[in-house]
C-alpha cells in the first residue's frame, strides 16, 4: 500500500525530468537553428552581394483613377527609365514585365497637369531607387465617344491566279471613345487583313485599329468591341492548261529534197490565264511559234523560237521551244538509155547487137538528178558461144545509193558472127 501510494509522486519527478530535458534540447535547437540561418545568409550575401544598376528596358506608364468624363489625350512621356538595386541572381532575371509604372490623375481637372510617376517592383528583394522623369505633364480633355465604319485593310498578294472578290464585316459600325480631340480625328476602325498566298477564302477575328482618313492609327482610342469577324472571298481569277506547239514553217526545201519530220521540245506547255481567253485557243492546233524559214534547204534547220501566245496569258516555264525540221533528199525513179556491154566474145567473131536498153533506177532525186547512163554498167556474157543469133540476160550494175526497178527488154539480142579474112 505504500508503494501505491509513492507511485503519483514518483510518476510526476521522472515526468518532470523530462520535460525539462526535452526544454533544454529543444532550446538547443533552436539556438543551432538560427546560428545556421544566420551562416547561410552570411555566406549567401558574400557570394551574391546587392547591386545597383540602370535598368536596360523603358517601363511603360499607365494612368490609373481617371476622373469621371475624362480621358488622357496627350503626355509629356511614355514610358520612364529606372535605377535599381537588389542581389547580382535578382538582377540579371529581370524584365520590363516586373515593374509597373502608374500615375495617379485621381481629383485632377481638365486641363495641363503634372503628376508624380511611382515604379514598383515584383520582386520582393530589388529596390526601384530612381526614377527618370519623377513627374509628367498630362493633358486632359472631356471623353467622347461616337460610331464609326469598319473596314478591312488588305495587304500582301494572293497565291497567283487568285484575288480578293469581296469583303464583309460583322459588325459593320463599331464605337471609339476617347479624348474629344483624338476621337474627332477617328474616320474608322480597320482590321488589316494579309493575304499572302491564299488560295480560299479568309474567315478570321481581327483586331481593329482606329485610323484618321489618312490611314494613320490615333493612339489613346479605345475601340469597342475590339474585333470583328472579317470575311474576304478568294476567286481563282487564272486558269492552267496544256497545249501542244505548233511550229509555224515557211517555205520549201531545194528541189528534191522533202520534209521528213519535225521534233519540238518540248511537245507541251503549260499556259495560265483568265479562263475564255483559254478557251479561245484551238485544243488541236495549240499554240504557234514564230516562223522558221527552211527555203531551198538541203539539210536539218534547228531554231530555238519564242511561243506566240494570246493577250493576258503567260507560260509556265521558258517561252521558248527548240524546233528540229529534218530534210530529207526526196525519193524517185529515173530511166536511163543504156548501151550495153557484150563480153567474153570468142575470138574470130563479131557481135552484131541492139543499140541500147532501158534502165530503170530508184533512189534519192538529187543523186538520180545528177546521174548520166555512163555510170550505169549494163553487160551480157557471151562466153563459150559460137556464131549465131542470142537473147542473153543482161546484168546491171547501179551507181551507189541506187536500185535497179526494171530493164526494158531484160535481154539483149545479139548476133555473133565470123569475122572476114
């Protein structure tokens, strides 16, 4: 019983003990904790001590707390530049994005006014220590608004063969505010619409801009709503279609000689152009070239020459073709009057024969023309033949380049006879 009734005493010295254990190591932490912090921060700002430096970017100024029926119409300045100071990491993050430069017209009248510009900074460790100008000058003049045209300012080219047919905005009116003096200038809110390369229609939300009539954007009028649905329909206005070339020859080769073909190269262009004026080409005729001239020609003529094409259309491609006319010698017959040849007569007789045979020959005519029946060698063989009468086979031998068609007779009547003593 004893022993339980020491118990509570004892559980509360050894609960106690602890406690003050826990304290003690606890203090101890803590203390270790901040000497830590303290080193690190220490050691931190030895490493990466603060700077102070011109910020590179202009800070843009916004107005804030315009007084009603208001509006700014004309400042002293922009935008401000900036001096800074902060850690070397902090500086070298920064961009225009992180200060915000803000000038307060809040209780000003209309009229010329100057007013303090206040730059601040996101990020919590750089400073803002100078700013330049510390103060604008702001001209206020009463808001207006008014209702103005929408228009689409088309810039750039279609693809080729293409081009704007029509345009349409939704909405077709929209409404600018402002100072009185710059909305007075405003004569409509445009979308600038490029068309570089298209080939369909453009269906696009455009931003608008307010522009005076000379096409100038007025700055500081606000457009309301800010887009339009702008619409500009594309029409192939070009057309393509091959054609075969037709090479335009004048004249006739020398005589005898006859055209035996013509090559063109190449065979087929490509012609772009409004749609009738394609039309209005024969599809089997084709396209015509210049004239090549092949009078009293003995040879092949070879001639590059332009393409002869219709108004408003153009090639694709070179507007030149390479036009190869062969020339032939023409082929023909020609007869010729020949005294034959009797060979091989025995000795002691004689030949007693007809005058000549017709002999007639094929080939080209310039060469025909040219032969004489000299050059034609007609021979019969009387080899092992006695007195008598014969009708031997004549044999002809033509020039080169020709043929033998017929001979009128095929045989050679002679007559062998005894010589007289």
């Amino acid at each position: 019983m004893d022993f339980l009734r020491q118990l509570p005493h004892a559980i509360f010295i050894l609960g106690r003990g602890a406690v003050l254990s826990v304290v003690r190591n606890l203090s101890l932490a803590l203390l270790a904790a901040a000497l830590g912090l303290s080193l690190w921060l220490f050691i931190t700002d030895r490493q990466n001590p603060d700077e102070a430096q011109a910020f590179s970017s202009a800070i843009r100024i916004d107005f804030v707390n315009v007084p009603t029926g208001l509006a700014v119409a004309n400042t002293s300045e922009a935008n401000v530049r900036v001096r800074i100071e902060g850690p070397q990491s902090e500086l070298q993050k920064l961009q225009a994005d992180d200060f915000q430069a803000t000038v307060d017209l809040g209780g000003l009248e209309k009229g010329e006014s100057a007013a303090v510009v206040s730059v601040s900074s996101s990020r919590r460790r750089v400073d803002v220590t100078e700013v330049t100008p510390g103060r604008v000058t702001v001209t206020l003049e009463s808001l207006r608004t008014k209702e103005v045209r929408v228009a689409a300012s088309l810039v750039g080219s279609p693809q080729q063969g293409f081009a704007a047919a029509g345009q349409t905005t939704d909405p077709e009116t929209v409404t600018v505010s402002g100072p009185e003096s710059l909305v007075a200038l405003v004569d409509s809110a445009v979308a600038v619409v490029d068309l570089t390369g298209l080939r369909t229609n453009f269906t696009e939300r455009v931003e608008l801009k307010p522009l005076d009539v000379r096409g100038s954007e007025i700055s500081r009028v606000k457009v309301a709503p800010p887009r339009a649905d702008v619409n500009i329909d594309i029409e192939q206005r070009e057309f393509s279609q091959e054609f075969v070339v037709t090479p335009l020859v004048t004249g006739q080769p020398a005589a005898g000689y006859n055209v035996a073909g013509i090559r063109i190269d190449p065979r087929l262009v490509t012609v772009t152009g409004p749609l009738d004026v394609l039309q209005s080409i024969d599809a089997v005729r084709g396209i015509s070239t210049e004239e090549i001239p092949i009078t009293d020609e003995r040879a092949d003529v070879q001639r590059n020459v332009q393409v002869i094409l219709p108004p408003n259309v153009r090639l694709q491609g070179t507007s030149t073709v390479k036009v190869t006319v062969s020339i032939k010698p023409a082929r023909g017959e020609a007869a010729f009057r020949v005294v034959p040849q009797v060979r091989n007569v025995a000795a002691g007789l004689a030949v007693i024969s007809s005058d000549a045979v017709v002999v007639t020959l094929a080939g080209d005519v310039p060469a025909l023309q040219a032969l004489t029946p000299e050059a034609i060698i007609a021979v019969v063989d009387a080899q092992d033949l006695g007195p008598g009468l014969y009708a031997l086979p004549l044999q002809v031998t033509p020039p080169a380049g020709t043929t033998v068609v017929r001979t009128d007779p095929g045989e050679l009547g002679i007559a062998l006879v005894q010589r007289p003593e």
